[in-house]
C-alpha cells in the first residue's frame, strides 16, 4: 500500500472529528496529522479506539487507514501512533522519527508516572474531576507525596476538603520540606474548620501569594477581618488577576463596595471585573442595574460563558426565570461541561413550575457528578 494520501480538506469534509481530551476539532487527514503529532499524549487514546477509525473511513473514505487503526487498536502507543502517522502520509520520516523517540522514551516510565502525567494535563485544563480518574488510579501503583499533592488539589476544585485533607496530611508526612504540600494541607484544614492545625502549619510555610491567601483565609473564617485583610492585600501584591480577584471577592463578601470597586482597577480582564461589578450592583438590591451591566459587556464579548453564566445568576435573583433559563442555556452552549451553569438552567427550569423536568435533570446531574467524581477514565494505556 502507497503512503501517498489524497488531500482531503475542510470543504470536502462535512463531519470534523472532535479529539477526546483536548477537545480540538479537524477536517482533514492534514488536520488530524499535525495534532497527533503535536498532542499525542493526549490524542493517543483516540487513535486507538473506534470513533476516530470510524470517521476516517466514513467521513474522509480513507478505507486503508481506517483498516489500520483497527488493526492497532490494542498495539502500544508508540506503534499505533507511528503506524497512523506513515500511513496518512502528510508527515516526514524524520518528523516521525522525532515523536517516536519521545514515546518510546514515555513508555518506558513507570506507569503511575504516566497516569499523573495525564491527570496533570486535565488540571491545567480545569478540568479536576477527569484529572482525579487518572490520579486514583496512578494512586493504586504508587503514592507519592507529589501525586498525593496533586490528588488533593484535584479534591479541593470538586469542594471535596475532607479526604483531600487526609492525602496532604500522609503526602506531608512523606515530605516535610515542600513548601506547596504544607500551604495546600493548612488551606484544607481551614476549609475543614481545624484552624489549630493550619496555623501551626501557616506559621513554617515560607512567604508567598498562596500562602498569604491562605492565611487570609483562615483569618476571615476565624472572623479576623483586619488581618483578613492585610493578607488578602499581601497575595494581590504579585499582581496577578486571580489574588486580586480574592481580594475583591473579600470586600464584596463584607459590603466594603468602594474598596471593592478600587481594587478593581488592577483586574484586567475587563469579562472579569463586569461580573464583580454585578455581583456589587446585585448586593445592593440593584438587579435591574447588574442585568444591563452583563447585557452590555456580552455586546461585546458574546462567547463568553462565564458571562452568559453570570446573567443567569441575575436573572434568577431578579425572578425573571425565562431570561434565566435562555442565559444558562447559552452558557451551556459555549460550555457544554459547565455544571454550574447546568444547575443554575434546573434552577430556572423549578421555578418556572417544570417540578417533574426540574427533578429529572437534578437526578442527572447529580449521577453526574457522582460518576465523574467515583468512576476511573475508561481510557487505558498499553504499551
């Protein structure tokens, strides 16, 4: 069988492929070549299962490719990954020699090693509950303190503070000098009400943004607002957007709403400071007012789910249940993962008297966090 393939393009095309985990979407043999070639710790569980096979013989008529990814389904990644990139024929040899090397050298890591690799990939994503399947199951080989770190962290995005608190305090104990596991352990203790130990823990981390935000909040749970506050101030100093989002936050949260609006003028991101910026108008019984603040910066920024999310918030707030339940659905359609948004569309849907909806699409969300929390990926790594 010749290499040489016959250039299949967008206009050609009608039906993309969607890769699993980095969610880019392709046309072409081209498309898909140098996305392998760029991702292929990430798209390799597609090239070995059945979907992408699929849609190579049906969608691009490309029969002898879609033959062989079959027949290298269950092959290590590096043969099945090797075999789809000389067969499409878009790639040179030595462009194909360069990945190879790099799997080849992946494969012969430890397979924990691996599996909190891929975890790692989910997290920088923001996307904690895949990233905790890969984590659990790397924890089943091998624990530690880096991996336990990582598989709390993953539990404190999913508000999972409790068990996250028990992995940071065995990852301490097998690390006692980093600095992260410490400032991650007294942030668990804190949300876990066990403030003792996050003060003891807070009082040897060295001084950083994390850190400072931390201790902040320790001081706001313990109802210390002027040290809240110093600390808050003390994180913001690194004048990132996130700790100086905190420090809005904090002040929203005690209706300071002129020091709320001052530190507002670090955050750049103007999407940002529009939904701080309703959250103060909506404090102040100012719905109306928050509404057409979201409404006239989605002008302009129409993709933005966070906003569309955050008009949603408004609307329920204001008892405008129809505009509620249209703005959580285009939310969802920028954002199809957004759980938030999903819950505020059940919300909207209960209170506009749909009881039997509202419940069935509770029930589903619910499972769905249940299996996105409990369940293992279903990808598996061969090698």
């Amino acid at each position: 069988m010749t290499n040489l393939i016959l250039c299949v393009n967008a206009d050609g095309c009608d039906k993309p492929y969607e890769f699993h985990a980095t969610g880019a979407r392709v046309f072409s043999i081209e498309e898909a070549s140098f996305h392998v070639w760029q991702n292929w710790r990430e798209t390799f569980d597609d090239i070995k299962g059945k979907h992408f096979a699929a849609w190579t013989g049906d969608a691009l008529r490309m029969f002898d490719v879609a033959k062989r990814l079959r027949e290298h389904a269950l092959a290590s990644v590096s043969s099945a990954v090797t075999s789809f990139l000389r067969d499409a024929g878009v790639l040179t040899s030595e462009e194909i020699d360069l990945v190879m090397a790099d799997i080849i050298a992946w494969e012969k890591r430890e397979n924990w090693e691996r599996l909190k690799e891929r975890g790692d990939y989910f997290m920088i994503k923001k996307s904690p509950s895949r990233a905790l399947g890969f984590y659990r199951q790397a924890l089943n080989e091998e624990r530690s303190a880096v991996l336990l770190n990582n598989t709390a962290v993953a539990l404190m995005n999913l508000g999972d503070f409790v068990h996250a608190k028990d992995l940071l305090a065995e990852a301490r104990e097998l690390d006692k000098m980093n600095g992260d596991i410490t400032v991650h352990f007294a942030e668990a203790c804190v949300h876990c009400g066990d403030f003792e130990t996050a003060s003891n823990l807070l009082g040897n981390a060295r001084s950083t943004s994390k850190a400072s935000l931390v201790r902040a909040s320790l001081f706001e749970s313990q109802e210390k607002y002027d040290q809240a506050e110093f600390y808050y101030k003390e994180a913001a100093k690194d004048n990132t957007e996130a700790t100086s989002l905190k420090l809005v936050d904090f002040y929203i949260r005690r209706a300071i709403y002129d020091k709320a609006e001052s530190a507002l003028e670090r955050v750049n991101s103007l999407a940002a400071a529009d939904e701080r910026r309703a959250d103060i108008l909506c404090a102040q019984g100012k719905q109306q007012e928050a509404a057409q603040l979201i409404e006239s910066a989605l002008r302009n920024n129409a993709g933005n789910a966070a906003l569309w999310q955050k008009l949603a918030e408004v609307d329920l707030r204001a008892n405008a249940y129809n505009q509620a339940f249209e703005s959580a659905n285009r939310a969802l359609s920028i954002e199809p993962a957004n759980l938030s948004a999903r819950l505020l569309l059940i919300k909207a849907r209960h209170a506009m008297s749909r009881s039997r909806d509202y419940l069935k699409e509770l029930q589903t969300l619910i499972a769905s966090l249940k299996s996105d929390y409990r369940e293992s990926p279903d990808e598996t790594i061969v090698v």
